[in-house]
C-alpha cells in the first residue's frame, strides 16, 4: 500500500493517500453453513504501518462477495436476472448479503446504467447490500451502555451529550449544537471540520465515548460522526447533514457504516438522531434517512421486527478496476 509515508501520498504502493483509499480485504470460502464466502477488512495506516482489523468497512462489504463470483471462489444465488452472495465478515463477525445483476452465465454483470451515487461519476449497476443483524458489531449490545443517550466527561471538566450506537461498526453520535459548545463557537458562525482545535474535541470525544462502551479506543474503531438538522426539509433532499472523521480525518463523504448506524440510530427511541427527526414532515412514514455528507446525498434504511432491527441496507455501485500483481 506504500506505507508508512511521511508525506502522506502512498506513491511508493497502492494506496491513495488518505484513510478511505487505504484499505485491503481478504477474500476466502467459507465453510459456515448458509454463507458463500468470507472477508477480513483490513485498514492500513497512511503514516505509519498500523494495521487494524477492529471493525468493517461498508463500502468494500458491498464488493466481498461480487469479488468472489468474479475469482470463482463462490456462485451466486440466482434470482431472476440478478445474484445474491451470502458474505460473513470476519471482523464483527455478522453477515452481508449482496445483490447484484449477473448475465446468462451468473456472473456479476456491473455496466448496466442503472444508477448513479452521490460521489461517484457514471452510471452503474445497482447494487443492493444488506447487513444482517447488525446490532452489537463489536460490543454485543446495540446500545452498548443500554442508555439511548450518555454524558461523557472529557478532559477540563467539558461534558458532552452523545448518543452510542453498536450497529454494523460501533459510532459515536455527536450533536453540531454540542461541538459548537464545545468550541465556544457562536451562533451562526460555521465550524471548520479542517481546523486542528476541532479534530482534538472530536477525538476527545471519540475517546470517551470508546471507554464508555467497554472499547479500547483504535485508530479506526469507534467511529465518530457530528449530525446537524437539515437547513431545507422543504426541498426533502436530505433529512440530516452529517460529517464524520475517519482514522482522525475530515471524511469526504460518509463512511458507509456510520451512515447505517446513523440510519438505526433514527430508529431507537430518544437518540440524539431520533430527536432530531421528529420535526422531519413525513419521516415517520418512510423506512429511510437521507443524509447529505460533504459529496452529496446517501439513502440509509432499517428494518425492525419485535424491537429487533434486522437488517441496515443501502445501495450501491461498483466494479473491477483491474487485475495484476502489485510487488513490495
């Protein structure tokens, strides 16, 4: 991947630079009853040469089991003009079912212009991807300190109100109005997510909030996501604006499964997220959250039976870029 970089590039490897083009997954048959195959997610350190498997990653999640029909690791389960492949995650230990067109042969057929999402130019298939179960990825618990929402005590005697959801990769859920207290920032003055002071509140309150789930903190795990009520619920393009951190860094857009544990978190009664959402026309009557990130608009949504949610879905687009050796 071309770490560690000192100047932060990966000109030496594969990787891109930054934490969300710095990632590697391992794909493998799977001997578990009703799975097709299995992956390892592993994210690679840019500047250093950490390698942490603490948690998943939503967006290669959606290419595991595609990978694997294309390799000939596993076939698809055919349904109608389209494939599912069963993939359990061996970092959470949960499972992802994929859906995807496949041609007269059963392999992925990934150029039709189905779609387009929100950060990404073209048209592509769709791909529909489900994790199941997602509750409890890392601590068990979907709430893991069985409160919808916790105070956490950082250090100088600041508090901040978050919620801590465990649902695909445990999150930390900050309110704007929160991170603007505790940068003493006024009202109608914006936050700059690129400044130094805010990363080291955001990550103060990443810490807290890992300890106060039982986790010990990882560069990669828990994640740490700011939400904000949206400016024009009359326009019903988004119904939250978020910005999350990834490995310490202002994300480009959203990582996948921190907008699907933002979407199970819209769910659960008196969260910070659920609270916002109440004054959302129309929400209570649909099975998704539209957040706006930084490159656009993803669409998240949850199914619950009993209490129980499971599954958290979303779609997305992908294909094959290439296949070679890469040398080290």
């Amino acid at each position: 991947m071309g770490s560690p970089d000192k100047y932060q590039r990966q000109l030496n490897g594969m990787g891109g630079g930054i934490s969300s083009l710095s990632k590697a997954v391992v794909v493998s048959p799977s001997s578990r009853e009703d799975v097709d195959c299995e992956y390892t997610f592993i994210q690679v350190g840019v500047g250093d040469e950490g390698l942490d498997i603490s948690g998943n990653c939503g967006n290669l999640s959606s290419m595991a089991g595609i990978f694997a029909v294309d390799s000939g690791i596993c076939k698809p389960r055919i349904e109608g003009d389209r494939g599912r492949v069963r993939s359990w995650n061996t970092n959470t230990n949960k499972t992802i079912d994929t859906t995807f067109p496949v041609d007269g042969n059963g392999q992925p057929d990934l150029l039709r212009q189905e779609m387009e999402i929100a950060g990404v130019s073209g048209l592509a298939s769709r791909i529909d991807v489900e994790f199941l179960h997602p509750a409890g990825a890392r601590t068990g618990h979907l709430l893991p300190t069985g409160k919808p929402v916790d105070v956490l005590e950082l250090p100088g005697d600041d508090l901040a109100e978050v919620s801590l959801v465990d649902a695909t990769n445990p999150t930390v859920i900050l309110p704007y109005h929160e991170l603007r207290i505790l940068l003493s920032i006024p009202t109608g003055e914006q936050i700059s997510f690129g400044s130094q002071d805010t990363l080291n509140v955001l990550e103060k309150v990443r810490i807290a909030g890992a300890l106060r789930m039982g986790l010990e903190p990882a560069a990669a795990q828990p994640k740490i996501v700011v939400v904000h009520p949206s400016y024009t619920h009359e326009s019903a393009e988004e119904d939250l604006i978020v910005r999350a951190l990834s490995m310490g860094v202002p994300h480009k857009a959203v990582p996948l499964t921190v907008g699907l544990c933002v979407g199970v978190a819209a769910r659960i009664k008196n969260t910070v997220v659920e609270r916002m959402l109440r004054t959302v026309d129309g929400f209570s009557k649909r099975d998704t959250v539209k957040l706006r990130h930084p490159s656009g608009v993803v669409e998240v949504g949850a199914t619950w039976k009993d209490g129980e949610v499971q599954a958290a879905s979303v779609v997305r687009t992908g294909r094959r870029l290439m296949r070679g050796d890469a040398y080290w």
